[in-house]
C-alpha cells in the first residue's frame, strides 16, 4: 500500500527462502514499475531480538498502523505488531518512517512489550486508543478473550494513567473504537462485536 499522499512510496511485507520471518520494505511507483525494481528494507524481521519468552524463537509479522493526519500530514509513524510464535497474542513498538528506527518509551514513544491480545491505533500524533488486558488478570478482557475495555493513552504517559472511554459487554466477542481520516474530516466509530456475525457501531465526526 502507498503511504504518503500521491507522491509516497509503496510498502509490503514480504517472505522468501533468504528472508524467513519477514521484511517489511518499501519501493517508488517509478522504480516498481521499471525492469529492475529497487526495494529498500525498512524492518527486517529476521536481524530483531527473538522474543523473550520459552515457547517462542521467532516473530510473526501481525501488520502496521499508520498515523493517518489526512493528505498534508507527515506520514511519519506506525505501530508495528509482531506476535512470539505466532499466536493471537502480540507486542506493540511505534517505528518513525523517516528515521526507521523505533521510537524507544524514553523519547515518548508507545511500546507493550509483553503479547496479549491487544488493540492499538492512533487518535492523534500523541494519543492512542488502546484496548488490552489492562492488569493482566484479565477483567478488561470479553469471554472469549479479547479485549472488552477501550482506553485513552496519551504521548509521554505510563499506560497506567489510560482513562476509559469506551466498554462492551463481558459476553461480546470483542470491543474497539478507532477514529480515520477521510476527504477533510476526522470520523470515530466504538464498535461491540456482540458475536461473530453481529456488531453494533457509535458513531461520530471530530471535525
């Protein structure tokens, strides 16, 4: 997919022989549409830390989520999933695209190190929504075991201090509120996944 206005460049996320685990890399429409396409490696999956729990020796690549400020804004930040193993559970690390390089906790960035079933995207450049099993003693989570709370986490905060602005029921399936950019406006939707074929939204405009 493009990121970055009609200029940006195309990323995907790509496995082979040489690249077990993963690259995440990323190419211009000129360059991907010549004869000898020139990708640049953003993330290689395969040169991180293994994770640091026993059951568990490599990473599988679970997506990214942008910073969507509309068309003039900096594409600049994604939250990059990666779950040890594979399993539901995943890490959250905010990476800077401009100096692909992580953004560490102590300059401000949103890291969970630990996997859990977690929901996590942008609000705005210094505020996340985020639902996980907040405690993990697993009173935020549904019944069947994703997230049930949905919290506001500011830049530069612990995630301790996340205030609550949204919460489904303890037999849905699941509970998420996400906010995106489209043609001029900011729109925000809470959503309760009451089964697996049924939800229920709220929505509406921030600007």
């Amino acid at each position: 997919y493009r990121i970055g206005g009609k200029d940006g460049l195309y990323y995907n996320f790509w496995q082979d022989d040489v690249h077990v685990q993963g690259i995440w890399r990323k190419i211009s429409l000129d360059s991907y549409k010549s004869d000898n396409p020139e990708w640049k490696t953003v993330i290689d999956v395969d040169a991180l830390p293994p994770p640091e729990v026993d059951t568990a020796k490599t990473w599988v690549w679970h997506g990214s989520t942008l910073l969507d400020e509309g068309p003039d804004g900096a594409w600049d930040r994604a939250i990059i999933a990666l779950s040890p193993g594979g399993s539901d559970a995943d890490t959250r690390r905010e990476f800077c695209l401009k100096t692909e390089k992580w953004v560490e906790p102590a300059d401000g960035g949103f890291a969970m190190p630990t996997a859990a079933k977690t929901q996590l995207s942008y609000r705005s450049r210094d505020e996340v929504l985020v639902g996980t099993d907040f405690g993990g003693d697993g009173k935020a989570l549904t019944d069947s075991g994703y997230p049930r709370v949905v919290k506001s986490w500011k830049r530069g905060t612990p995630i301790e201090s996340a205030v609550q602005v949204f919460e489904g029921e303890q037999t849905d399936v699941a509970a998420s509120q996400y906010a995106y950019h489209d043609r001029g406006f900011v729109h925000e939707f809470q959503l309760r996944s009451i089964t697996f074929w049924t939800s229920k939204y709220w929505y509406r405009k921030l600007t």
